[in-house]
C-alpha cells in the first residue's frame, strides 16, 4: 500500500472517531440531517468514480487506473460518515429507528427494506474497500480478487435504488434539478460502460465506442434533465392547485365565521334596544312614581286645616298664669 493510502486510511479513522463526538452532540438538530445528506450524495460520487476507474483500466485508460485505490479509501470513508450520522440522527430520518435498524436487515415495511439495501451496500463497499491493495489481491488471487470487486456494480445499483427512494436530494430539495439527472446519468454510464466491457471482443475500437456511449448517455441525461423539469412543473402547477383550493376552503370558513358574527351583531343589537327600551320604561315609571308622590304632598297640604289661632284675650290669662307661677 502507498504511503498516500496509509495517509488516508489514518486520517479517516480520526476523522471518524472525531465525527462521532460531533455527531453526537447535534443529533436533535437540523445540520445532523444536512450532514448525512451530503456524505450520502459524495458517497455516491466517489462510488461512482470507483466504478468507472475500474472499468477504464479493462478499456485500456490505465493511467486513470492509479487513482482506483484512494477513491475506493474516500469511497468507505464516506459511506462510513453517512452510516454514522444516520445512526445519530434523532431530527428527521432516524427519529422512529434503533441502532439494530440500521446494522441489520428489515423488510417489514418498505422504508425499513430501502435502509436495508442501504444496510448491504455499506457492508459490501466495506469489503471491497479492505480488499483494494495489491496486496489483498495477491493474498486472494486474482480470480477471487476479481469475484469481489464485480460486487461493485451491486453496490452501485444498491445505493441507486436507496438514493431515488429515501434520497431527499433526489425527491424534494431544491438541487434536485441537478442532482436528479446527474444520479440517473452516472448510474446508466455506469451500466454501459459494463455492457461495453461484455462486448469487448466483438469490438474493435473500444475507445471511440466509450466517447459514442457516452455522447449518448449525455443525451439521456439531458432528456431526463428536461423530464425532471417537466415533472417539477407539473409538481408545482398541482401544488399550486392544492393551495389554491386551500385559499378557497380557507375564504369559505372566514365567510362562515363573518356570517356567524354578523348574527351576533345583530344579536346584540337586538339586547342594546330591548335593554335601551327596558331603561326608558323604568324611567317613565320613576317619573310616574315621583309625579305621584308630588300630588299626594299637594293633596295633604290642601285637605289639612288651617291652625287655630286664640284670641287676644286668652293670650293674656297665659301671660298672667305665667306670672304668678314665677312669683311662687
């Protein structure tokens, strides 16, 4: 193994080791749900990249063949960051799972059977990664050596149909005009460059046939490219019909409740009048009561009789009794 590959392998396990404490502490918040979105898609990169650098070898790209190692180190190194922050993440996909969910196989219900096939594409991009150097191929020989790394293709067509079914990127994001029809191109170029290779020897000019196959693979991926906008279009006129038919359920309740507060208004004002009615009546019985108090004063002052007055005669003799009683 290379000195630059034995820097690699060692720098990934810290970085893992260090990845772990950080996963761990934003496990309940949304970069934890970026992150495994993000080691996913570059693992499906380097994934691809993996495959392809294989296979120009056997096309007669040797060159490019050097750089086979290192992207399948990069390749398990990033698969194993997506592995663990799915384990972590407790914000979106990972809320409603166990540890166990992710380490084995559950096809009980089909979002447990796609993190499943995510589950065996980890397992296998793990062996294939350890059995990368010459020196695994000399200890494995060159058939089984061979054996193993064709598992390769099965990895790729695993993430592929783990990437289109619980792939946010591929599904709902807004890079997904871009990263669709990238996913779909790399994996059918994948798939061509193999067939090519299964013909090889039916084929003279092996190099102008990969150029040929992949002008057309970039002719697909422009077709898918403008499918996926023709498709996002039609997402966005239904989502669009959906929030317009929102807006009218939403109008059709606000008129119910105006119409409901006009009842009450017109309830109230209904209590106001009866209420301002019931105040007059109360007056006008006060003003009765009081008008009826006054005449009955009246009457009593004009029915009483007038005070008798005694003559002068008669104030004379009290004087005088007075009189005599202060000289006893």
């Amino acid at each position: 193994m290379k000195v630059r590959n034995i820097i690699l392998v060692i720098a990934g396990i810290l970085v893992a080791v260090f990845y772990v404490l950080i996963a761990d502490a934003v496990k309940y918040s949304e970069p934890i749900w970026i992150l495994t979105r993000a080691y996913g898609l570059f693992a499906y990169l380097f994934l691809f990249l993996l495959v392809v650098l294989g296979e120009f070898k056997l096309l007669g790209f040797k060159r490019l063949f050097r750089f086979h190692c290192t992207a399948g180190i990069i390749t398990a190194y990033l698969v194993l960051l997506h592995f663990i922050s799915a384990v972590f993440d407790k914000f979106k996909w990972g809320k409603n799972l166990v540890f166990s969910d992710f380490l084995g196989f559950n096809f009980s219900d089909k979002y447990l059977t796609f993190v499943s096939i995510g589950t065996l594409a980890f397992y296998l991009i793990l062996l294939i990664s350890v059995t990368s150097s010459r020196m695994s191929m000399s200890k494995l020989g060159f058939k089984r050596w061979k054996l193993v790394h064709y598992l390769s293709y099965v990895v790729l067509a695993a993430v592929f149909v783990h990437s289109m079914a619980l792939g946010t990127d591929l599904k709902t994001s807004a890079l997904r005009a871009y990263i669709f029809p990238f996913v779909v191109f790399s994996f059918s170029f994948a798939a061509g460059i193999l067939l090519l290779r299964s013909f090889k020897g039916a084929l003279s000019q092996r190099k102008w046939m990969v150029l040929f196959i992949l002008l057309i693979l970039l002719i697909s991926a422009g077709v898918a490219y403008s499918a996926n906008l023709l498709r996002m279009n039609a997402e966005k006129t239904a989502s669009l019909k959906l929030e317009k038919d929102r807006l009218v359920y939403d109008l059709a309740v606000i008129q119910a409740k105006n119409a409901d507060l006009n009842r009450m208004v017109y309830y109230l004002e209904s209590q106001i009048n009866l209420s301002v009615n019931r105040s007059e009546r109360i007056s006008r019985l006060i003003d009765e009561i009081r008008l009826n108090i006054t005449r009955e004063n009246v009457t009593e002052n004009i029915t009483q009789p007038p005070p008798v007055i005694p003559p002068d005669d008669e104030w004379e003799d009290d004087e005088e009794e007075e009189e005599e009683e202060d000289d006893d």
